[in-house]
C-alpha cells in the first residue's frame, strides 16, 4: 500500500486556507493510503527565534500552538498524528540531505525569498527548510503528498533531493509526488493577491478553524470585494472570485452553479449566505477541540502516533547510517 505523508506548521490556528487546501484532503486520503501526518514544530522555529526578544514567551507559545494543531486536527478527523520534534530522526536525516544537496537549489525557492524581505534576514534553518521537509517525506518513504500548491517547490527539491541519494547510494528512496486538492488556492480576505496565511498581519485576512460564529460573520462581511454591485463567478473579478472557492469548497457545488443562483444577489446578501454556511461546518470541528482540550485522550492518541512514525524512522535510519559509512 503506498503511503502518505503531510504535515502543517503550528503556527497559529488552522485556518480554512490550510483545511481546504491540504487538512480535508488528509482525511479522505487516510482510508485508502497508509497515513501519517506530523505538527511540524520544528519547522515553526525557523523564523520565530530569529528575532532577538523573548525566547522563553515564544517557547511558551510553541507549546500551546502544537497542541491545538493537533486537536484540532484530530476534530477534523485525522488519524495518525504526531509532532515531529520528538521523533529526532527528521533531524538526522536533514543534516545527511544537505550534505549531499548543493546551495544553489535553495537559493532559488521563492517562499525563502520573500520570508527573508518579510524578516529583514534569515537564519541559516529558514535557508536550510526544504532538506528538513524532504527529510519529513522521505524518512518514511512516502509517495504522496497532500498540500496545497504553494508547496509544489519543495515537493520539486524533495524529489531531487530523493534522486540524488539513489544516484549516489542506488536506489532507496521512491520520488513522493504532489496531492492537490482541487488546485484552489484559498485567498486572503484582506488582499486577494495574497494566499490566506498565519503568518499575514490582519486577523480578519483569515478565518480560523476555531473562530467563533461572530468572529466568522463579522469577517466575511468586512471581506473586501471590488465596488461592481452585482455578485458574479468571473476570475478577473478575484476578491468574489475568492468567495466563490469558499463558498463552493463548502457546500461541494461548482462556482457556476453557485452563481446561477447568487448572481442578482447583492454582495452583503452573498456574504452572510457564505459565513451561515462556514458556521455551520466549523462547529462540529471547534466543539470537538474544544473537549479534546481539556482531557487526556489528546496524549493518547499524539502517543500512538509517535509510536508509529517512530518505528519507521528508525528502522529506515538504520539502513541510510550504513548506507551513507557511519557506523551503527
Ligand atoms: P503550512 O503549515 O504553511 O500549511 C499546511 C498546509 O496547508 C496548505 N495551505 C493552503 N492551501 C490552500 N490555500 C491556502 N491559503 C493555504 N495555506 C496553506 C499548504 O499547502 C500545506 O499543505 N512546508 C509546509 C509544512 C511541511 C510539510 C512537510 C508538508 C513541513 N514538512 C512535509 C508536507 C510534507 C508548510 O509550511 O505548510
């Protein structure tokens, strides 16, 4: 059975960005595939510790972020979770890969560029990000992977990073492929050149996994859309297009279908029809963290999880120690 791996980054709360564009996608996936799925922690450090100030708040925020990544994702009904710190092997295999990956493939990823300008400089782990993604992927050798498609780049580097290995060491690794979901990139409400992100300044750019109904409404009415008064399924139009992909990734119909029936609707009236339905199918997911939160089912299952995913590290470690000339 090929496996699957992801991960996300706990950085903040999930938002629907994230959800529609990789978490839905994981679930459906995990009951044909052999799953795993990582809260990447040691990713979400790469830019955090880099501004000089207060190390032991951000640790404190880490903390509470990686545990409300993961139940979260368990609310949405992910198996197979676990945070990637505590299987060291990530680590291990990361250093093996950029020994033997050369700088210039890092130079040229976009999302290092334009952190770096965001952050005024970079540290050397944001420059080094993709080898310890590769090594998330190929430590298990899994064949696909469900993102979005802001990370076709370093899906690209992890399979030549894979093909450099086998062409050094004969063949290990499989080349992991891209598993996108429907292509729809999620867009920011603020600023619809601009994905939905954690990372983005304005709360309101976002609507996250456990906002409140109040939260959601006042967000989407506030959506900024361009001054044409009449709501119509047009991507040059990308602000209502943007609704449009949200609203349909909701409800599971076509945007064109959708517009039959909103396009003489004025754009108020389009936007509380969007945030009723996103209400509705965020509760059952925030309700269900909510109570993850306060029991121990939560280390139960994030306890399994690292079981699992740590088997197959260190059964895999095993053979590239021997492989690569270090002794086991
Ligand atoms: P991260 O944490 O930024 O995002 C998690 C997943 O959500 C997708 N995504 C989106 N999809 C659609 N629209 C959006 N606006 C949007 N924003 C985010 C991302 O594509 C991703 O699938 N580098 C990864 C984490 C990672 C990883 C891995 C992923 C680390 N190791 C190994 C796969 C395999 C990241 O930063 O995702």
């Amino acid at each position: 059975m090929k496996r699957v791996f992801s991960g996300i980054q706990p950085t903040g709360i999930i938002h629907i960005g994230n959800y529609l564009g990789a978490v839905k996608n994981w679930v459906a996936l995990q009951e044909q595939y052999d799953s795993l799925f990582s809260v990447v922690d040691m990713h979400a450090i790469t830019s955090s510790y880099f501004q000089v100030g207060s190390g032991t708040h951000i640790a404190e925020q880490l903390k509470e972020s990686t545990k409300i990544t993961a139940a979260t994702l368990l609310a949405c009904g992910v198996k197979n979770i676990f945070i990637q710190s505590q299987v060291p092997e990530h680590a291990y295999l990361m250093w093996i890969f950029s020994c033997i990956s050369p700088m210039s493939w890092f130079q040229i990823m976009t999302q290092f560029k334009e952190k770096k300008s965001a952050l005024n400089g970079a540290s050397l782990g944001l420059f080094a990000y993709p080898a310890l993604m590769a090594a998330d992927i190929l430590l298990y050798k899994a064949e696909l992977v469900p993102v979005g498609d802001d990370q076709t780049q370093h899906l690209e580097l992890a399979r030549n990073v894979a093909s450099r290995y086998n062409g050094l060491f004969g063949d290990f690794f499989p080349l992991p492929q891209p598993l996108y979901t429907t292509g729809t990139r999620i867009m920011s409400l603020r600023d619809a050149t601009t994905k939905m992100s954690k990372s983005a300044k304005s709360e309101m750019s976002r609507v996250n996994l456990l906002d409140s109904p109040d939260e959601i409404r006042n967000k989407f009415i506030k959506a900024k859309t361009d001054s044409e008064g009449t709501v119509k399924y047009d991507l040059t139009r990308i602000e209502v297009a943007n609704l449009f992909h949200i609203l349909s990734e909701f409800t599971g119909k076509k945007p064109e279908m959708l517009e039959a029936e909103y396009r003489w609707g004025d754009s108020l009236a389009f936007k509380q029809t969007i945030a009723e339905v996103v209400i509705e199918k965020l509760r059952p997911i925030r309700e269900k963290t909510e109570e993850l939160m306060k029991g121990d089912n939560l280390f139960e299952d994030l306890e399994k999880g690292r079981q699992k995913a740590g088997e197959l590290a260190s059964l895999h470690i095993k053979e590239i120690k021997k492989t690569v000339g270090f002794t086991v």
